[in-house]
C-alpha cells in the first residue's frame, strides 16, 4: 500500500504545518483550539473515511479518550455512501407503564458499591433499515429501547434528552449501531 497519509514521511511536516493554523483558530471546536496534536488525529480520520476535516472536527466527540461521531455525522455518512437507500426507523408500540429496575455505581469515602434505583417508563423500541442497492436486502440495526437505556446509565443521568425527546434519541441509538455493523469505514468505527 503506498498510499499518502498524514503520518507518512514525505506528509507528515505539511499536516503539521496546517494543524498548527487551524489550531489557532477560534472557528474550530474546543477540543482543538490549541491542540495541533488532536487536529492531526482528526484529519487522519477524516482522510480515512474521505470526510472532511471541517466536518469530522465538528461531528467528534470525545468520549473516555475516543474520538467518537455524533449520531447526525453517521446518519449523514451513511446516507451519503450512494451503498443503501437513505436511512429509515422502525418504531415498536408503546408499552403499557411501569417500573423499571436498575444497578448503578456510587463512589463514596474512596469506596465504590452497587445501588438499584426505579423508574417509571412506557417502553418504546426502534430499528434503523434501509435496503443495500447492490444486493437488495433490506438491513436492519439490532433493536434499541427505553428500558436499554435505562440499564445503559443514559435515560437516567442529569440532563438526559432520553426523558425529553425519546423518539429522536431512539432514532440516533439505531443508526449509530447501523453504522458500526453496516458502515463502519465512514463512521469510523
């Protein structure tokens, strides 16, 4: 493979060069303002899932250390393959309310130890599909729910948009799981 790259010999200066300017500017997320080093690691990604960098900058998240699309990138990326069909959701019914029980970890005086917590909740599932255009086959994410969620950490922390706005978060979940099994080159995955 002698494909060029950001980190090969005869780019890596030039790459640099521009990490540092972009990293001067206040039109870049924080997370590289100042920081030539995660630019040079976004425009990697960017050449690999032939984004741009602009656009990989402004769709990354870091999470736990990982650079990580948002769900909007990936539904972009994935509507944007020319491979399947654009991306549609499948919603289960609504269930019937009721209590959810769930573990959590609390750290207290250096000591860490399980606590259950309940919730209440009218479960709701979704599934991503869209139909591959080589082959015809329709493919479909594996099933997202509330109560996933819930046992997930996600539906209960401060600030959850899983309480606010379920049906979109549902929606985001499914595709992103799309990505990672479908287009995992253009999600980065």
């Amino acid at each position: 493979m002698n494909e060029l790259t950001v980190f090969s010999p005869n780019s890596y200066d030039k790459s640099m060069e521009m990490c540092v300017v972009l990293a001067k500017s206040n039109l870049v997320p924080k997370d590289f303002q100042g920081k030539p080093e995660n630019i040079l690691i976004a425009m990697e990604i960017s050449q690999r899932t032939g984004s741009s960098l602009l656009a990989v900058m402004q769709s990354l998240n870091i999470i736990q250390g990982r650079p990580t699309f948002g769900s909007k990138y990936i539904i972009a990326a994935i509507n944007s393959t020319g491979k399947f069909t654009p991306l549609r959701f499948q919603f289960g019914e609504e269930s019937e309310e009721r209590d959810i029980t769930f573990s959590y970890t609390v750290w207290e005086n250096g000591q860490k130890s399980k606590r259950e917590g309940k919730v209440k909740l009218k479960n709701r599932t979704c599934k991503a599909y869209c139909t591959d255009k080589q082959t015809g086959e329709t493919l479909y994410s594996p099933e997202v729910s509330l109560e996933m969620e819930v046992h997930e950490g996600w539906y209960t922390k401060d600030g959850s948009k899983w309480k606010t706005m379920p049906e979109l978060m549902l929606m985001y979940r499914s595709a992103t799981m799309f990505g990672g099994i479908y287009a995992p080159i253009v999600t980065g995955k």
